[in-house]
C-alpha cells in the first residue's frame, strides 16, 4: 500500500495504481473521457489533469501517471482549474453544437463536464472539423462529427468483445474511428459501445430521436433472453418500453449487456396477446376471460389427471411456474416438462444442471474445457468473462464440438463424443493439461445435452470432472451453460415429469388430451397429437398460440413482477417496469384465478404469498440476488451411462443468435441483424 | 321585478337571494337565454352591487361576454347586443361535466376509436 495525499486527505491505495484512482479512494471527483476502469489506459483526452507537489511544475493526466509513496496531489488549485478549462476549450473546438438534436443529450459527458470544467463562452471563430459518418451496422448509429477521439470504443472492441475491427487512421485534427473498410461491428457486445461513449458519436439506431432520459420512468430488472440473467434498466415512457440498459453487477454481467437482450425491446410491441381467444368451429375468436375459462374447463370434466399436461416456456418466471405445477398436482397430473429441446438434464441434484463455478468464478480457473457449446452464440456475457479471463494469463481453453470463432484461442480437440471418451481414458493429452490445472473447469452446453445420448455426455462430463480434479471441496468446474432464462429455475421447482408422470415425448403426439403450453414455443408444434386440446399461455402470438384451442394472454417479463433464476443459479427478480396490453394479465394470476373456476383453489392471493410458496418448494428461492459458492460435496454422478456415448457429431444449439424466443422473433431490429449478420439462414428460411 | 320573467326569478335564486332580490333589486336588463341581471336600486354612496339571476340551473359561465364585462364593472352599462359581428357565435355555458361536454374521440362514448400514437402496440391475431 502507498501513502497518498489528495486535497489534504491522506489515502493507502495499493502500489501501481494511478493518481485518478488515489483521487476516487480520497472521494475527489476527477472528470475524464479517455479513462474507462475496465478499459486498457489510453491517457489520450487529457481531462484528468492534477497537480502533484515536488513534480515538475506542470499538470499531470492522472490516469496514466503511477501513484508514489508521500505523493501530495492537488486536484482543485488554480493551475489544475486552467488546465482543464483549456482542454475544455480544445475538445469543444470541433464538437458541434447540436446537443438539441443528439440523442446523448441529457446524459452525455462532454455536457455534464463542459458545463462544471469549461469556461462560459467560446473564443473560437473558424469553421468546424466535419468526419463523414460510419455505416456500423443496424445497431449503432454514428455521428463522427461529434467524436472527440477518446478511443474508447476501439479500446472495448479490441479488449472485451474481441473483435478488433474498429481502429483509428490519420492523425491529429485528421483523425478518423472507423472499421478501415465499412462493414457491420460482428459483435454481440457492439450495444456496449454505446453506453461507452462519453459524446454522441456512437449511439442506439433503434432508439435514435425516440426520447430523452428525463422523460423516462426507469425500473431495475432481470434480463430473460439469454440465460445469464443480466441486470438490466428498464426505460418507460407510458405504456412502453423505449429502451433496456445493462446494470451493474460485478458478479453477472459487469457492466455490459448483449444486443439481443438490449434490442429486442421492440418486439414488446408487436404480435402481442391481449385477449382471451377460443377455437369455434375450427376457427380462433376473440373471447372473453369467462369464456376461455368456461372452454378449458368443459374439457376438463370427466378427464383423468394422467390425461393432462402441462411444458414450461424458455421465458417463464418461477411463481408462474410454481403455480402451473400446483395446478397441475390439483388435476391429479404428474405430467410436466421444461426441458422443450430435449436435454437430457437430471433434476435430482442441484450440481448436475447449474454453472457451478459461477460467472465471476471463471476468473479464477487455470483451464477450461467446452463441450457442445457455443458461449458467443449462447451467453456472449460469458463469453466475454472466459475472454477477460484468457487475456489475464495463460489459459489453456480446449473445445469439443462445431469449430467456432470465440473471439480467443480455443484449442478444438474434435467434434465427436468419441473425444470425450478419449479424455476419460486419459489417453488424450489435454486430460493431463487438466489433471495439472488446480482449478479446472468445464462448460457442457446444451448442444452436447439435446441429443439421444444426451443423458450419457452429460454423466461422462461429471465423470471426467470428478477424475480431472474439478470436484473438490473447495472448487466446484462442473458447469451447464443454459440458454433459457425459466430452465434452472423450473429444475429447482421440479418442474420435470413427477412419479409415472410424462415427459415431453410422451405427452406430445397424442399422449395427453389437454396440454396447457405456458409460453413453451420453442419446440415442434406439429408434433402434437391431431386430437389434443392445446391451452396456451402467453404474451406473444408465435409457433404455440397458433397451434392453440385457448389463448390466455399472459404478461412479458417487463410486465410482471417475476422471479427468474439464472444458469448460475443466483435467485433475482424483475421488476414490473409497465402494466401488460390489454386483457393480459400476470401469469400466476391467470392460473390462480383459473384455479378458482374449477374450485380448486391455489392457497395464495398475492406476491407475498407465492413467493412464500416457493420458498417452501425450494429453499433456494429465499436467497435472492447473492451466491454463496460452494464445492463439491457428494461426487456421485448423474443418471446415464457414461460409456454409451453415440458416435454423432455434436450440432450448433443456437443457430441464429438473433432470434431465439417469442420477443426476438418479433422485433424488426432482430429480424435486421439477422438479415445483415445471418444472411445464408435467411435465405434458407425463405 | 315585474319585468324579470317567472322562471329566473323562482328557479334562479334560493329564498334569501329572492327576498333580497325583491327589497333591493332593480331589473337592470336580461340576455338571449333569459338571464336576468339587478342592480342595487338604494344608493349607498360608491358603487352599486350587480348581481344575476340564472335562467335554470345557476352556472356562472352561463354569462355571455357582453353582460359578464357589465357585471364584473368592466362597463358602466352592457355591451349592446345590436353591434355583434357576423363571425361571432352564441355564447354557449362550460358543458364540462355534462353528457354534452367534449370527449376526445377515443372515449368510449365517442365511438372508442382514435388515432394512432406512439405508444401503441400490434396486437396478434391468428393467422399472422
């Protein structure tokens, strides 16, 4: 630790640190635009000029300057406050003028800072630098004019996303951030860029001249799209939904956010359900609450609890989910399913389906195997963290499965189960590298897990992370990567076929007479037996409501107050950011009430108590937001026979990453990036 | 008050407002819809207190803009009713809070059908 002294406040901040973060500890607050914290140090913007006693007599840019024992630093003497008002003056010579109409205004920097650093009027008489404008993609929209060249977009997208296509050419007033030769950011990160630039150079396309931050209700929430559970903000104006900003969390997502998740929020708007539908006489009618309820019921009568059914949706919150069980179990039916792709995921212990590890324990780990999985496709905030940790030191990462770029160097041992077998026996060099790691980890996606021998990959895993050393006491490298924001979270409630109860299979194709579908389209519709009368829940019209006999019109997850549980398994809770469209309702409350119809009652009126209810189901549900980490108590493998591995290749599990569920598929700007970054599957699709 | 017309002068006013009416009132004049204006027939040095009977239902803005100028001594005496403008309407009574008040077009007693804002969705229907 180094003594430093900031304004006469003495601080200890560990050596190696630069003066801006001496100057944070001692509460002293430092304008910058270059400096990010999880950024590579550019010390190009010059904002953060201090003075520093027994220097020589000139300011010093802070962030690039090392902290020295006895240091007595000034951040607020008359020499400092001229600096930065010249700096001020130099970055405003060729900013334009037109806050009015940019879309950063009233959350933009150069605003904030100008307005506490700069001076009051302006000296400068000569005409305007102007930049031509960059085509990035659908994403992000950009008005070069306004960059101030503080590279910090050039810094996330070489450092973080890992795709070093943004760069700088000329120099001095020339100076250009561009792709080189224009072409879409590939990123699945590029949505962060935006929120990094301190001007408005870079900003959202989608939302260009929609609204201004202070006319927006803003509401702390869960991401759903992808199964990390993102914190995110959700931003309101009325009845809906403008825009989804990441929150910070260090443990999830930092403080960065996928463009699904961010971009989709336009899909909130289209194809939605607000109304009750039943099919009359082959044909779906608008109807009402009464008579959805009167026509699910009249099938109902006379029908034996093993004859109903019920599958749990990618985008299901818990207290539906627990509320369609309990519903479930009044009927008398055992039969119920989440798993819509098929994975061969065992419910008996918490350990088989969860990201042990966790996502900020990745950081810790010395080597890494993936298998069947493509975490840029299926968790990009993953993916990122396996990055970050990859540049921090040497990190022997090996995959098996579909070559892929993942923005670092992964060592493909083959796309085979036969490989696996091959570590196991331990005639494949990398199970060395492994056994030699001290904190080893492996991530089986849910490519390696939906397939026929789905069952044995995954009890070959456990048992190569139990011969690998991954299942101590201390350190837990078993890990699922999920895609579904409900699955971990349905395991936890059992939401999987109880005691002679059926599975998916079983109930589709005319295993069940009446299969009520909550928000579960991500399956094969046709599949479902001719006579069978499907009840679909939901908020979007997609593959399940047009199978359906009874629409319900449920809620998004930025409409309902929901518990979401993510592939760490961590407890968190979305917040109602807007009320549902029309008809629709919170989901739990559908079923309570449908519940009520029947004379059944479920034993819970409100949010307390359903909540209540699922901490009784899963003690899990009681801790929210924090995860304690745990190591391996009982290495006793899945279910499955780790030897019957299938000689097939292992398949991409998502293969447009774009869209993926009901909202994404419903949002124009996904349905753009898809077209501009996933041009062969539209081709197909058409 | 034998100028001032029945239904003014009994349905107008409450008894109190009658009995004084009648002890100090003089019938100064009344407009189109039958309002009837008094004056304090007594000079008590300074100025004379105006007042109104309501045709009907007392409703302040039921005063057309030629008396109501008179009554709040604007003008010594009304504007005359002789010099109205081609352009100008009949002064109508605030209809607010009455079924005849406004109601935008996408209230549900006008038709419940508006235009297109921001802020709307798409709802599905089945087939799309």
């Amino acid at each position: 630790m180094v003594k430093v002294t900031v304004d006469g406040i003495e601080v200890e901040v560990p050596a190696g640190s630069n003066v801006l973060q001496a100057c944070e500890a001692a509460g002293k607050e430092i304008p910058r635009f270059c400096y990010h914290e999880r950024l590579s140090v550019a010390g190009n913007c010059r904002m953060c000029l201090v003075e520093i006693e027994k220097a020589p007599p000139k300011p010093f840019a802070s962030c690039a300057y090392p902290v020295n024992d006895g240091m007595v630093v000034h951040t607020d003497s008359p020499m400092v406050r001229k600096a930065r008002r010249g700096v001020m003056e130099f970055l405003l010579i060729n900013h334009p003028l037109d806050c009015p109409i940019c879309d950063q205004g009233g959350e933009c920097d150069l605003q904030d800072q100008a307005v506490a650093y700069g001076t009051d009027r302006s000296r400068y008489e000569e005409n305007k630098r102007a930049v031509k404008d960059k085509n990035l993609g659908p994403l992000v929209k950009t008005v070069m004019t306004r960059c101030i060249h503080c590279t910090r977009c050039i810094r996330f997208s070489t450092e973080v996303a890992g795709v070093p296509e943004l760069g700088a050419t000329a120099r001095g007033e020339s100076m250009e951030v561009g792709t080189y030769v224009e072409k879409a950011l590939t990123s699945e990160l590029s949505g962060n860029l935006i929120d990094i630039c301190p001007v408005g150079a870079l900003t959202s396309k989608p939302y260009a001249f929609v609204a201004r931050p202070w006319e927006l209700k803003k509401t702390d929430s869960v991401d759903v799209l992808d199964a990390v559970g993102a914190n995110i903000r959700v931003d309101a104006r009325g009845p809906e939904v403008l825009r989804i900003l990441p929150r910070l969390n260090e443990d999830v997502n930092e403080e960065w956010l996928a463009d699904k998740s961010r971009f989709s929020v336009d899909g909130l708007k289209r194809r939605r359900l607000d109304s009750c539908w039943v099919k009359r006489d082959g044909k779906l009618r608008k109807a009402s609450w009464q008579e959805a309820f009167e026509a699910i019921a009249a099938k109902l009568a006379g029908l034996s609890g093993d004859r109903v059914g019920a599958v749990a949706g990618n985008l299901a919150d818990a207290e539906s989910m627990v509320a369609l069980k309990d519903l479930m179990a009044a009927l008398g039916s055992a039969n119920l399913d989440c798993r819509q792709d098929g994975a061969a995921l065992d419910a008996s212990c918490r350990d088989f389906y969860n990201f042990n590890t966790s996502i900020a324990g990745i950081e810790e780990a010395d080597a890494l195997l993936i298998v069947g999985s493509n975490p840029r496709r299926e968790a990009p905030l993953i993916n990122a963290r396996i990055r970050k940790r990859v540049l921090a030191g040497p990190f022997p990462v090996a995959g098996i499965g579909p070559e892929a770029d993942l923005t670092y160097g992964v060592d493909w041992l083959g796309n085979a189960p036969a490989v696996l077998a091959s570590l196991l026996d331990g005639t494949h060099p990398f199970a060395a590298t492994l056994k030699a790691a001290n904190k080893p980890m492996i991530i089986v996606g849910q490519g390696a897990l939906a397939r026929p021998d789905g069952a044995a990959v995954l009890a070959a895993c456990w048992k190569l992370a139990a011969q690998t050393g991954m299942l101590g006491a201390e350190w837990h490298g078993f890990n699922v990567l999920h895609t579904a924001a409900s699955r971990v979270g349905a395991l936890d409630l059992g939401f999987v076929p109880g005691s002679k109860g059926k599975g998916l299979d079983a109930m589709l194709g005319g295993g069940v007479d009446l299969l009520w579908l909550l928000g579960a389209d991500e399956f094969d519709t046709a599949r479902i037996g001719a006579g069978t009368f499907v009840v679909y829940q939901g908020h979007h019209g997609d593959r399940g409501a047009a199978r359906a006999d009874v629409i319900l019109p449920g809620a998004a997850y930025t409409e309902k107050n929901g518990t979401y549980v993510n592939t760490e398994g961590r407890v968190q809770r979305g917040q109602l950011a807007v009320y549902p469209p029309g008809e629709a309702r919170e989901d739990w409350k559908i079923l309570r009430a449908f519940s009520g119809f029947i004379d059944k009652p479920l034993p819970y009126d409100n949010l307390t108590a359903i909540r209540a209810r699922l901490e009784q189901a899963n003690p899990v549900f009681a801790r929210t937001n924090v995860l304690p980490r745990f190591g391996c108590s009982d290495t006793a493998g899945p279910a499955g026979e780790p030897t019957a591995l299938s000689g097939a290749p292992f398949r991409p599990f998502i293969e447009n990453y774009y869209q993926t569920d009901p909202i994404s598929r419903a949002s124009p700007t996904m349905a753009e990036c898809t077209e501009t970054y996933m041009p062969t599957l539209r081709q197909a699709a058409e | 008050m034998d100028h001032a017309p029945r239904h003014a002068y009994i349905t107008g006013m409450n008894i109190g407002t009658r009995i004084s009416t009648w002890l100090h009132g003089r019938v100064v004049g009344r407009d189109a819809i039958g309002n009837v204006y008094y004056e304090d027939k007594h000079d008590h040095g300074g100025r004379r207190r105006r007042w109104v009977a309501y045709a009907g239902e007392p409703e302040a803005s039921k005063v057309p803009p030629e008396w109501h100028a008179w009554l709040h001594y604007t003008t010594d005496a009304p504007l005359p009713a002789q010099g109205r403008r081609p352009w100008q309407k009949p002064h109508l009574a605030n209809a607010t809070g009455t079924p005849a008040g406004y109601r935008p077009p996408g209230h549900d007693y006008s038709g419940g059908k508006r235009a297109a804002a921001t802020g709307d969705y798409e709802a599905w229907t089945p087939g799309t």
